[in-house]
C-alpha cells in the first residue's frame, strides 16, 4: 500500500481554494455544483470523471438532478481535504470546461 495523503493546513487549503474559484469548502469536502446544458451533457461529464476517478483510485460523490451537478471532494480514509481532492478538482474542472466548449 502506498504513502496515505496528508491532511491539508488550513493555510495549504485558503491557498488551494483560490485556484479553485468554482469550489468551496462544506461540510468537510471541497463542493462544487454546475448546472450544464441538459441531462445528457450531464452524463457526459459525469462519465469522464468516473473514468479519471477510477484511473487515479480516487472518487468524488456525485449528486444528479437532471442538468445540475454536485461534486464533492474529500480523502475519506483521513476525514480531510488532501492533495489528492485540490487534484481531482482540478480535473473535474477541465473535463467541464472541456464538455461544455
């Protein structure tokens, strides 16, 4: 088993949240919710970021309601915000980006 990521300071997350300026910090997780152009261009996104999220072993919760999507980020295992989350948000960014263009 590999190295477990580390908890961010409240520092490294201030810092983290700034570059990330569709995201907050809620309940514990970093939170974003985007409304897309319908339900299957919402299941479009959704599937690109189960195919990263299996890719790098690390998931979001993922909430539906039709065109509108809650991603939530947190390393479960440390009940915290890591590298690994500020990482997947970033990409959940750009697989957005990306579909809607």
């Amino acid at each position: 088993m590999g190295v477990m990521p580390q908890p961010l300071s409240e520092q490294e997350l201030g810092i983290a949240l700034e570059t990330l300026p569709d995201w907050t910090f809620r309940d514990g997780a970093l939170v974003r919710e985007v409304e897309l152009n319908g339900f299957s261009q919402a299941i479009q996104v959704v599937n690109r970021v189960a195919e990263v999220a299996e890719n790098n072993n690390h998931h979001p919760d993922i909430d539906i309601r039709w065109a509108t999507l809650t991603f939530r980020c947190s390393t479960h295992s440390e009940n915290a915000i890591t590298a690994l989350d500020v990482g997947l948000a970033e990409e959940i960014d750009g697989i957005i980006d990306a579909i809607r263009d």
